[in-house]
C-alpha cells in the first residue's frame, strides 16, 4: 500500500469509526449541539487536531469542540484566573506545567476507560489526574543551510552553544516562559556539575561560555521560522517535531541529538476541574488516547503517539522509530524540584541573564 493510500485508509478508518457509532446512537441526531473548550498549543498541533481529530468526536458525540489557543504558560494562566468558573473543560500542557496544573487542584482525575490501560506507563501521570498526548523531546535544531555554507558540523553537544564560532548566531528561548529554554538551561547546568535541586553552576558559568553567543531570548518558539529564513539563527533547543513542521514548510532545519542525552518532553492532557460539561470532557479525554485519534495527529501533526497501538504508516512509523532511539538516553527531569524552585530561578533569569 502507497503512503498516500495508508495515509488515506487511517484517517478513512477513523471517521468511519467514528459515523457508524454515530448512526448507532438514538435521537443523537435531534440533540442540542454542546460546545466543549480546549486549551493547547496554536499552529501544526491545533491544525492536526481540528482537521483530522476533533471532526470525528464532534460526529460521534454531537458536540462541537472549540480550541483555545496558547502556549503552556497561557492555558495555566487562563486556567488558574477562572478556577471557580472554568471557562475550558481541557487542556494541554506540557509536563512540568501539567505537574504544576494537578499541585494547584486544577485537574480532575480521569476515570478509567481501555486507552487509559493502553498507553506507556510513563504517560500516566500520577493518580490520573492526567495523561500523556503526545511524546517528544528537547534536543538540538541547527539550520542546514547556515551549516553547509559555513562547512560546519552538525552539532553532537550541549555544549556547542558555547563554541566561539556560533557567535551572535545562538537563539535561545526564554527560561521562564518556555520548556525549551528551561530544558536547555538544565542540561547546560548538569554539564557544570549542578543538578535539579542545585542550578548555582548553571547561573555562574553562563555568562562566560553560552551567554556570548547568544543574538537573542525569545519568548516562545514562534520566531525561530523566520530567523532562519533571515539567516540570523544558527542553532536553538526544539523537539524533533517542532523540527518536522518546520521542514514540511520547506524551512531548512534538522534535529540533532546531544550526546548528554535529551530532555523528555511529554505534552499531557487533564479534564479540568469543576467544568460546566464534566461527562462530555471526560469522553474526549479518553477519544484523544484512541490509537486512530494518535495515529491521524501523528500522520498530519508529527506528534508522537503515547499509544503503541496507534498504528504508524509512511513516515509516521520512521518517526516513532527514531523517537524510540533517541529516547535511550533521554533524560527525565526532577520535576517537584524544578516547579518548587523555578520561581525563584525565573527571578534569576530575568535579572542575570535576560537583562
């Protein structure tokens, strides 16, 4: 079967599922349409979900989901601000931020159901109170065009930030609005000698090793498309995925693995507490573990399932391939440490760093 054909059977598979519950279901037809809210992340991820996922739900269950968009930091804020009246019924965040999420009573426990059973043990979080979407991890991105011309490398370290020779050409994402520079940060701290709970190596050596070579801390990821374009971004911290939907937009970039290992960057899903629409929110918890809805999000999305039984077709079933490689030497964060410390660090990064 051609990739276009398997590609084409998948999401056929999927919404034919989906219609044939759909006509199982009495006097669905004559329900009144209710409107479910998603925080999560804009772009190739809210593209792959409202074209090639959330159709399907919305046929299934008679619903219309609408999306929310924003960044990790955005949701939790909008999130935290209407606790009593939640104005979404779920979210997606990034791990440590979803870690934060369930400490503040935000997420409501997820029941069980089969994909729940179904997903990595590692996409549970703890007591269910979320679970994992889509899995990833923050590495290297370098721009293939800048290396070539230039003759250079790939780059193989954490520590090739620092190399003199990338100069004003380092994009690095802001620690406290973003895993990506958070990740990057702890990784670079770790190569110093400190750990999770101990960043002090991090903070001394920066300013004398990576800080020189960076042209500029941005907020989120949003810019990196067009400083490549412009050719000002050399090197940043991205996730393979990231990397992907940059390329299937004809930006030259490539993901490269350090030796020091990657960093895991799992995006969870919660059902938020105390929603106006706490059945329905939970169904679509459940709906976006099913091996279709992973499988047509990794076709049209580059996410990587956290259900081994979604099936990989094309250059999908490459890409869990490579992911499961390099997830070898991963590594997971300490995150109780992190969320306790990081306002403290934030403070740090703004005044010592990002001034």
């Amino acid at each position: 079967m051609t990739s276009s054909r398997q590609t084409s059977f998948v999401r056929r598979a999927l919404l034919t599922t989906a219609a044939a519950a759909t006509l199982a279901a009495s006097g669905m037809a004559g329900a009144q349409t209710k409107t479910i809210y998603i925080g999560m992340n804009g772009g190739t991820m809210e593209k792959a979900y409202t074209q090639y996922v959330f159709p399907a739900f919305e046929k299934l269950h008679g619903a219309k989901v609408v999306v929310v968009p924003g960044t990790s930091s955005d949701i939790l804020a909008k999130a935290q601000a209407n606790k009593d009246r939640p104005q979404m019924h779920v979210m997606f965040l990034d791990d440590g931020i979803m870690v934060r999420a369930m400490g503040m009573g935000l997420c409501q426990k997820q029941r069980p159901n089969p994909h729940l059973n179904e997903i990595y043990p590692a996409a549970r979080f703890k007591d269910d109170l979320a679970s994992g979407v889509s899995l990833g991890m923050t590495g290297i991105a370098y721009n293939t065009k800048m290396f070539t011309e230039k003759g250079w490398a790939p780059p193989t370290s954490w520590m090739d930030f620092a190399d003199p020779k990338y100069k004003g050409k380092v994009v690095f994402q802001s620690m406290p609005s973003s895993s990506f520079g958070l990740h990057g940060f702890l990784m670079f701290n770790r190569i110093q000698g400190g750990n999770d709970k101990n960043v002090e190596p991090g903070f001394n050596n920066w300013a004398k090793t990576i800080g020189p070579n960076v042209l500029e801390y941005i907020p989120s990821s949003a810019k990196i498309s067009e400083m490549v374009q412009t050719g000002e971004a050399a090197m940043f911290p991205l996730t393979p995925t990231a990397v992907a939907a940059l390329k299937s937009k004809g930006i030259p970039v490539e993901y490269a693995q350090p030796k020091e290992g990657s960093v895991v960057l799992m995006v969870g899903q919660c059902v938020i507490a105390n929603n106006s629409e706490p059945e329905l929110a939970q169904k679509l918890a459940e709906f976006l573990l099913s091996p279709l809805a992973q499988a047509n999000v990794l076709q049209f999305g580059a996410q990587i399932p956290t259900n081994p039984k979604a099936p990989a077709v094309g250059e999908g079933a490459a890409q869990v391939a490579q992911i499961s490689q390099w997830m070898k030497n991963a590594v997971t964060l300490d995150w109780d440490s992190v969320n306790a410390n990081r306002p403290a660090w934030n403070a740090r990064w703004n005044k010592n760093i990002e001034r």
